[in-house]
C-alpha cells in the first residue's frame, strides 16, 4: 500500500463524526453506565466489569472495521 491510501482516525472523526462517535465511544459509555449502574445497586461489580470490557472489545472491533471500510472508501475516490 502506499502513503497515500492510509487514514487515521483523526481523519476518519473529522469526515464521520457522528458514525464515529456511535461506533467508538457509545458502547465504551454503555459500559460505563452498566458499571455505575451495578455500583449503584450494589450488585455484583465483576459481572458488571466483565460486561464493560466486552463494549469496549466490541468498540475495538468495530471501530477498526469502520476504519477499514473507510480506508477502502477513499481508494476507491482515487
């Protein structure tokens, strides 16, 4: 690949911000809330972190996925 066809995720926030934001940031917040909300209810937490850590998982995997479609997005307006 060349220089040219690489973007970043700055570059993809500046283009797409709202798909960015839903797609990176909304499930680490969901799992931020269900976090404060077992803190809250004081019920189990680690059941509550585990669910955290697999939002954020998801928001990895899906945030390097809209980065990948984007990236294949711009090659093709070459």
């Amino acid at each position: 690949m060349t220089d040219e066809a690489t973007v970043s995720f700055h570059e993809l926030c500046r283009e797409l911000p709202v798909q960015t934001g839903l797609f990176s940031f909304g499930p680490v917040a969901i799992g931020m809330a269900q976090l404060w909300n077992g803190y809250a209810h004081e019920t189990a937490v680690s059941f509550h972190a585990l669910f955290a850590l697999v939002m954020v998982g998801f928001a990895v995997l899906v945030t390097r996925y809209h980065l990948a479609s984007f990236q294949l997005e711009k090659l093709e307006r070459k």
